[in-house]
C-alpha cells in the first residue's frame, strides 16, 4: 500500500512514521522546505519521545519520503492545522489547499481521509473540493453506497509526550461519509491500530472530536473559575480541590493560567461557530480560560506595585501550553509573557527548557532566555508550566521575593 500524507506537523509526522513502520510506502507532502530537509535526513524537527528513532529507520528503508507535492497513491490523509480567524472563526484554509493539492491524483478506489480537527460538515467540503476538479469521478456521498471514492473523517485523539503509543492502542472514531467509506477508511488504519475502530458518520466522527476537548474545556474552566473565587474569598484552592476530591464522585482538575495548545483552546469554538444560541455552558468556558491568563497578569502587576521605585526582575517559568512539551501553540504562557514584557521593558526573563531560542512572537521584545537558576532569583517568580524540571526542584524562596505559581507545583 501507499499512502500520502499532507501536513507533518505533531500528528502527521507521527502517523507517517508508523504507517511506514508497518511496511506502507509514505509520501508526505509539506510547505515547509525546512522541515522537508530534516525529514529526509532521517531528523525530526519536534520533539516526541521515540519518534527519532522511526523516522531515521523508516527514512533509511525508503518507506518515507517527503517532498511539497503530492503523489499517485492508494489513500491520502491530510493533516494539516485548522485554526481560527477573526472572531473565533475557523479558518479551513489549509484543508482547501490540501484537498485541492490531491485532487488531480486521485484514482477510482482511493480513499481520502481528513484527519484534521475540524467544524461539521468539513469531510463534505473535502468531497465537494474533489468533486468540482473531478467530475469523472464518483465521490462518495451521504446518500448513496454507489461510489469509487471514499472520503472519511478520523480525529487524531493522542497526548503529545506519549504520542506513539495512544496512535497504536487508543480506539479511534472512523467518520464515514457513507457506510463504505467508513470500511474503507478502518481497512487502512487497521494496518496499526490495536484499539477499536468504531464506525459511524462523517458527522457525528467531526461533532466527537469536538464534543472531546469541549468537554475537557468546561472541565477546566470550573477549576479556574474556582481560583477565582477562592482568591476573593482568601481560600487555598489546591486545599478545597484536594478535600473535595475525597467525595467518590467528584474529580475536579486543577487550575492554571489559561489553556493552550491546537486542540482544547481551539475546537470548542468550532461548536460555538455552528450553534451559537445553543452551546451557551461550552462558550462560557472558553471566556473563562481565554480571560484567566489577565487575572495571572493583574497578580504580577500587584506584586510590582510593592516594588515601586526599585529595579526588579519578573521570571516566567515554562512558556509550552503543558509540561514537558516544546508545542507552544495557543499557549497562555507565551501570551502572559509578551504581554508583561510590554509592561515592564527590560524586566522579564523567561525559562522554557524545551526550547533553545525564543518563540517568533516572543523575539524583538526585551526578555532574556534564562537558566531556572538565574531564574529563581529574581524578584518575582511566576510558574506558569509544570514542567519536570520544576518539580525537580525545592527552591526556598527569600523574603523579599513574590512566588505567583499558578499550578500550584511550590505551594502544595
């Protein structure tokens, strides 16, 4: 089999590989020219437990090869970003370019599968982009079994540090447009997947994905909102958390200084979008992750005002939106960051050790890439990430200095 692969980001490069593995021929297809060199170098350009060593082995065997266009195969999977625009509106710019990127390969018996997390209905934008630029072929629709192009829809749902094992052994969704497609879709990733294949509608496997992380947002969400309230109400919220757990039925998680990342801060608008008059608890929850990262600035800025007058130094500790990743999309660290820099010109130092330069959007502003020893002497400590290296640490902090620790890794 060969199958072509749009988009080598954190999950395409991943599924790339172990299809590879499993003996299927891969092309992958990427814009980056950068990250096309590293790859054919047997490299990888994010960090991934285990994902190195595949790469390199299945680049050396010839099962991998990446390039900026696509190719003649059997299947095609795109993977690419869907972020959002403007107001929470999702762009499905990238989805269109892939499509149209493969559509001109395409033959009778391909399957094409969107793996990117997307709005309902995106597989049948997906079907009607193939459709208009080949109309001799018969792409798959909702209402007829009768087709010889199959278009599925099959959310990613692993965690980023342990990528590898949930892609073999999670269950994965396999959204069909039609019944056949679905099959057709689950043949495929049967190839590796040890989890269930469970098969339903292109729509519903879109809604799932959704539903998942809007779900884990809401979840977040009343755990910030209850930092909120214990701050007012001089409480220790990682005491309350803790003691209200010991009910059987309760699981709160524990707060932080917002929400990042390509999934949990994203999707849920994808819903909102859709359903705005309807989906009033899931759009709440994403106002109060998104507003939670100016309640953790305000909290510096209160720490400063008791330094009027004085040179001080605000440390940022971990800037990836979770720990012991260097993904740092979306993620509230790096917004708090910039933004306190703006503040406070020449103040801010920052800790990320899963980096080694400062973000884009981070560079050309005063803040300087630091040790967590230089770090931890500054005025104002300000933890952000819980990342291992941290919690490999006991620092005893003196007592002209503020600690502002938002996980709650030095406070417990």
């Amino acid at each position: 089999m060969k199958l072509c692969i749009c988009g080598l980001g954190y999950i395409g490069l991943p599924t790339a590989a172990v299809f590879a593995s499993n003996g299927v021929l891969v092309n992958g297809v990427e814009v980056n020219q950068n990250t096309i060199d590293i790859i054919n170098q047997g490299k990888i350009h994010i960090i991934e437990p285990g994902l190195g060593e595949i790469v390199k082995s299945v680049v050396e065997s010839g099962h991998l090869k990446v390039s900026d266009k696509a190719c003649e195969a059997d299947g095609y999977i795109i993977c690419v970003p869907t972020p959002f625009i403007g107001d929470h509106e999702p762009d499905l710019s990238y989805v269109d370019a892939a499509a149209k990127e493969i559509a001109p390969y395409i033959r009778r018996g391909n399957t094409v599968i969107l793996e990117s997390t997307s709005p309902v209905g995106t597989t049948e934008r997906v079907a009607a982009i193939i459709r208009g630029m080949r109309p001799e072929l018969n792409v798959a629709t909702e209402s007829s079994e009768d087709c010889d192009v199959y278009l599925a829809y099959c959310p990613e749902r692993v965690l980023a540090g342990n990528t590898l094992n949930e892609l073999a052994n999670n269950d994965r969704i396999i959204g069909g447009i039609n019944k056949i497609s679905a099959r057709k879709a689950a043949e495929i990733y049967g190839i590796f997947v040890k989890g269930e294949l469970l098969q339903t509608n292109a729509r519903t496997g879109e809604m799932s994905k959704l539903t998942e992380n809007a779900f884990r947002d809401v979840n977040i969400a009343f755990a910030n909102e209850l930092s909120l309230i214990c701050d007012r109400l001089d409480i220790d919220v990682w005491e309350l958390i803790s003691l209200a757990n010991r009910h059987p039925r309760v699981n709160i998680l524990n707060p932080g200084p917002g929400v990042g990342g390509h999934c949990i801060a994203v999707d849920p608008w994808f819903i909102v979008s859709k359903t705005p008059k309807e989906a009033q608890i899931i759009n709440m929850a994403r106002h109060i992750n998104d507003n939670k990262p100016e309640w953790v600035k305000e909290q510096v800025r209160k720490a400063a005002a008791d330094l009027y007058g004085k040179s001080f130094k605000i440390a940022c500790l971990g800037l990836a939106f979770k720990p012991d990743i260097d993904d740092l999309r979306e993620s509230p660290s790096v917004y708090i960051t910039r933004d306190l820099a703006g503040e406070f010109p020449g103040s801010v130092l920052a800790v990320e050790p899963n980096i080694s330069e400062l973000p884009a959007n981070l560079q050309g502003l005063d803040i300087s890439l630091v040790s967590l020893e230089e770090a931890l002497k500054a005025d104002i400590v300000l933890l952000l990430v819980d990342h291992k290296e941290f919690k490999a640490v006991k620092p005893v902090f003196r007592e002209d200095q503020k600690l502002i620790d938002t996980r709650g890794l030095w406070l417990r």
